[in-house]
C-alpha cells in the first residue's frame, strides 16, 4: 500500500476517497529505560531505547492505518499525518497516524 504526506501523487489518478483512516499505538517504557534514558540526557547522546520504542510505535500505528485502509477496498493512503505524544506521567510513548484512504488509478 502507498503512503505518501501528499494530497495527490504525479501520474496517478485518485478515483475513489474512503474518507480518514487512523492507527495508534501507546507504548509503555519501562523503569529501566527511563534511568538510561536520564542519564543520556544529563551526559549527552541519543536514547537509542526511546529511539527503538518510538520507531516500534509508529510501526504499529502505520499498520492500523493500513489494515482499516484495505478494508474499505483503497490501495494508497494519502495526506499521512504522524504525532507523538508522552502520556501518563510521561511514561507512556503514543503516535498516531492519520490519513486519506483512496483507491489510485
């Protein structure tokens, strides 16, 4: 299935719109990440647990997105929007995709 951030995509031709599709994903990340994590923001440096999890959730909510797409028959999904949010306490990592599900010509 094509994604794209575009409304329209060059050479295609849209001729079907489902309407909006959506996925989410919340992500619990656990004590021992968290203590990683603080330190790496005191010292410097990327979290590569935070990196690892945030990626795990987008996956997940990419997914969702399609699955309810190909039920509604469309092959691509434009206009993809992704968000990310801390929930909780802040421990608690949650994307969410959004988009137009259509069928391409």
């Amino acid at each position: 299935m094509l994604l794209t951030t575009t409304n329209t995509i060059e050479g295609k031709k849209i001729t079907n719109y489902y309407g909006i599709v959506s996925g989410e994903a919340i992500l619990g990340a656990n004590i021992f990440k968290d203590l990683f994590a603080g330190i790496r923001d005191i010292i410097g440096g990327r979290s590569a647990a935070y990196e690892q999890e945030l990626r795990k959730a987008k996956d997940i909510a990419l997914e969702e997105m399609q699955m309810q797409a190909r039920s509604f028959g469309a092959n691509a999904i434009i206009g993809v929007d992704l968000d990310y949010e801390t929930v909780g306490s802040g421990t608690m990592l949650m994307v969410s995709a959004c988009g137009t599900a259509v069928t391409l010509e």
